[in-house]
C-alpha cells in the first residue's frame, strides 16, 4: 500500500504535534509528509532546511497547496476560527482533512463543515490528542465500572 500524503498548514505551535505525528507514521511507511504552507519561515530555518532534504515541498499558502495538489490529507493545526473555513476550502478541493478541536466557534459553522463533508464525500477527522491514551482509557473504565465512586448527573 503507498503511503498516505500529507499537506500540512502551518508547522509552528501545534503543527509541530502533527508534523511529529506524521514523522512517526513516516517511520512504518504508512506516511509521508509531502508539502508544508510555512507562513513565517523565518522562524524555522531548521526545519525548512530538514524538509529540503527530505523533498517537502514548501508553499506561502493553502491556495497554493491546493493548485499544486498531490496530497491525499490536508492537515490543519490552525487558529480555531480557521478552522471551517480552510477545511471546507480543502474539501471543496477534493481533499481530506485533519482539523483540530473545538470544530468551530459556534454550531452554524460545525454544520457549515458538516455539509460541506457530506456534499464532498471527503474525510474529516476532529483531533482529541488525549482521549485514546492508556491513561484517559484507565480512568474512563475505573469511572465506569464504580471504582473511584459514583457519578453523579
């Protein structure tokens, strides 16, 4: 199976987490970090230099990203209000995407996006970095089963 192709906006704050994310899929072959917007470039010199290596390709904005195409995901660790936006401009485009939580500021936009999902037929995936860790895990099952005492609703 080829692996899957990410474009990803953005590689600073949480972007890192997602470029992480991908590097460490990239390991097993499932993964490969194909293009980057990098808004402020000059804040990581060392990663542009890494991605020149590794043939990243580097665009000034998702636009661009989107005309160049050759991305199965984009993904988008954006400010919240980007969020709908930009991910219904990439389904709108054809692609997939990866966005981070909260979805939208207010339930118009998260059904804007839901919409947007169904008409294209495309993938969104909402990340929740913590909900599927061994920890939160642990902790939902000892709330379930009664073992730290009762819930109360």
């Amino acid at each position: 199976m080829d692996p899957v192709k990410f474009g990803i906006v953005g590689i600073g704050g949480f972007g890192r987490v997602h470029v992480k994310s991908i590097e460490a899929l990239e390991q097993d072959g499932r993964a490969r970090l194909d293009a980057a917007v990098v808004i402020d470039p000059e804040n990581h010199p060392e990663k542009l230099a890494e991605f020149a290596t590794r043939n990243v390709r580097i665009y000034d904005n998702i636009e661009d990203l989107i005309s160049a195409g050759g991305v199965d995901y984009i993904t988008l660790p954006i400010g919240i209000h980007h969020h709908v936006p930009l991910s219904v401009q990439s389904l709108e485009a054809g692609f997939n995407v990866v966005c981070e939580k909260p979805i939208a500021a207010t339930i118009q936009d998260a059904n804007r996006l839901v919409d947007a999902k169904n008409k294209t037929g495309k993938t969104v995936l909402i990340g929740y970095q913590s909900i599927y860790a061994h920890s939160t895990q642990t902790i939902k099952t000892r709330l379930l089963e009664g073992r730290l005492g009762k819930l109360n609703a």
